[in-house]
C-alpha cells in the first residue's frame, strides 16, 4: 500500500502522476498542473494515479490529451496562487498570448478539446474553447453557423422551420 | 417520422450552453435557429431576453420640429387604443404653456425628448441627466440618438456642433463631438 504522500506537497520534488489516454499512451505530469481537472482532483488528492498505476481516460485520445496537458501545464502556477493576485502584469499578458495561440487550431481538434475540458471540467480550458467557438458563429447566419460547425445538410422539414424562424427574427439579420 | 432530429448534432447540450453565454443577444437569437437542439437551449436557458424577441411596429410618432403642434401618434387599429402611450406631453413637464414638445431623435423603440428618455411602448421614462454643455447648444448643432439594446444596455447621444465662424480654415484642426452615453435599464448613469 502506497503511503500516502499528499498532504505537504509543497517541500521537495513536485508529485508526478500518470494519466493514460483511450489509445494506451501514458503521460506524466506534475499533479498540480493534471489537478486543474475538477474530475482529476479528487482521485490526485486521494493519492491516485502515483507510482505504477495511472489514471486511465478512456474517453480522451492522447493527441488531445497531450494539447489538454500543454494548456494545464501553463496555467497550474497561475492557478496555485489563486487567481494569482500578485501575477505581473507581464504573466498575465503571457498567459493571454498563450491563450489565443493555444485555441488557433484545426476545427476538428477544438472540438475533441471543448469535449475532453467538458469531460474532465477543466473550466478555464471550457471556457476558452466555447469564446473561440462563439467567435466562429458571431455574426453569421443560421446555415452558415450549421456548414462552420460540420452540421449535415438540414432536411427539408428541418429547412422549413428554419425560414419560418428567421422570418420571425427578421431584425436579427439586418 | 416527426421528430426526425438529426443525432449526429456532436455538441451535447451543457455544451452547447456553455458556448451560447459568449454570444451577445443578436447573434443568440440567430443560434435559435440553427436547429431544434440548439433552440432548446436557449429557450431553456431563458437567456434571451424578452424584450428582445420578435418586433412589431406599433406606431409611428410623427413630430413636427419647431411646429406649434406636439407630437401625434399613427397607429394601426390592430394595436387597439392605449397599447401605446401617445400622448407624450404627459411625460414632460412643460416649463412655458407656450413650449411645445419635440421628438430630437428615436431609436429602436426609444424617444429622445430633450430632458427624457420614453419608451411609450412600456410607458418607461427617464431624465436624461444634465449634459455637461449648455443644453442650449442642442440648438447650435445636429443632434443623433442612438440605441441598440441587442448590442448594450445604453443609449448614446451624439451631438455635432455647427461651426459658427465662417472665414475659418475648414475643416478646422480640432473639432468637438460630444458623445454622451447613459444606461437605459438603469435610468441616467453617466459614462
């Protein structure tokens, strides 16, 4: 049985922990970063994933792990101060470049984000991915939002509807 | 088959959510229409303001600048009488019996009246808070009123002064604008 080493995390090297993706690739990462995943947390702070075993996520393949990681990774300092009060002005503006490179990326590869930060409730990966995406779908119209997102061709019953819709809202398309 | 919805929509629904809160009103009211799911959402969510669903033109307030007669609403008989407070001098507290009372600018259901802001429709009022000029230049210069409550919660008043002197150089170096902005739901906050 593995002691339990949490508790003063604090002094000496940085707790490793492994995480394992759906296609078997492992990771290790210093729990602070992997324990921005509200989900992660609990079992980190049970002393889970040390050692041999990993934390398997079967729902999260390892190139979007690995981007998740990169993301966490950045942002666990910031994140361990709490806010981080006594932040630069220079961090800050650091962690929003990261930011808006981070979500510069393949449509294909934001959405296996949005759904691996949703899964694992990384907030702040949420909600960076969701504004990006929000972005894409400002100011364009119902059929374009629905070719942006790789929505199938609506049928025509589900054309219809959208019509009568916008006709409705015709003061939203001026 | 009547609910025939598509299930390869890839976003579930607390996603969906997540990504509608960035949207601003005009862009969500669209998202209502990209399909069934999405438009569950946001019903669901109430995040669409009601004020801000579907317009119907109510009247048109027809105001005769400088003209000794007060502003007349023309509405349709499908409004029925009263929907729509028409009779704006009820609003504004005339100083003169002589004043009479002029519509300077309207937008998306607001009326500029000077010193009010009134939406007749839901018999809404506010003072329009004292303008850092002299109210007076209003009639030196052209006055807009602007406000777009899909876009923000205030209203702007835009004031361009006229240029007095003539033999000037035009257009001349430096010229004012006063841009004056106050929140509609709160009624007169200074920005």
């Amino acid at each position: 049985m593995a002691a339990p080493e949490s508790g003063d995390g604090n002094n000496g090297a940085a707790r490793m922990v492994t995480l394992i993706s759906s296609d078997n690739t492992r990771f290790e990462v210093e729990a602070a970063a992997a324990s921005l995943s509200q989900t992660l947390q609990l079992t980190i702070l049970d002393g889970g994933g040390g050692g041999g075993d990993g934390i398997p996520l079967p729902n999260v393949d390892s190139a979007t792990l690995s981007k998740v990681l990169e993301y966490c990774i950045k942002h666990a300092p910031a994140a361990a101060n709490g806010g981080a009060p006594n932040a630069t002005a220079v961090d800050r503006a650091e962690l929003e470049r990261f930011d808006n490179e981070f979500v510069n990326i393949d449509q294909s590869v934001l959405y296996s984000l949005i759904m691996a930060a949703h899964n694992l409730e990384i907030e702040g990966l949420q909600s960076l991915v969701a504004k990006k995406v929000a972005d894409m779908i400002k100011g364009k119209s119902p059929m374009e939002i629905r070719r942006t997102l790789g929505f199938p061709d609506p049928t025509p019953e589900e054309q219809a509807e959208m019509n009568a819709h916008m006709l409705e809202y015709g003061w939203a398309y001026e | 088959m009547e609910d025939d919805e598509p299930a390869r929509l890839f976003l579930p629904a607390d996603v969906v959510a997540i990504i509608l809160r960035h949207l601003p009103p005009r862009a969500l009211a669209v998202s209502r229409s990209v399909c069934k799911s999405w438009r569950a959402v946001v019903d669901e969510g109430g995040k669409l303001r009601s004020d801000l669903l579907p317009l119907t033109l109510g009247g048109i307030f027809i105001s005769l600048l400088y003209q000794p007669a007060p502003p007349l609403l023309f509405s349709p008989p499908t409004m029925g009488p009263g929907r729509i407070a028409g009779k704006l001098e009820s609003f504004v507290k005339m100083e003169a019996s002589w004043d009479i009372l002029t519509i300077l600018g309207s937008s998306n259901g607001l009326l500029f009246l000077e010193d009010q802001v009134v939406n007749p429709a839901t018999r809404q009022w506010a003072p329009v808070p004292l303008c850092p000029v002299d109210r007076d230049v209003y009639s030196q210069g052209d006055v807009y009123f602007a406000f777009d409550p899909t876009l923000s919660p205030h209203y702007e008043v835009l004031f361009i002064q006229r240029l007095q002197d003539e033999g000037s150089e035009w257009p001349p170096s430096a010229c004012a604008m006063w841009v004056l902005v106050w929140n509609w739901e709160v009624g007169g906050e200074d920005v």
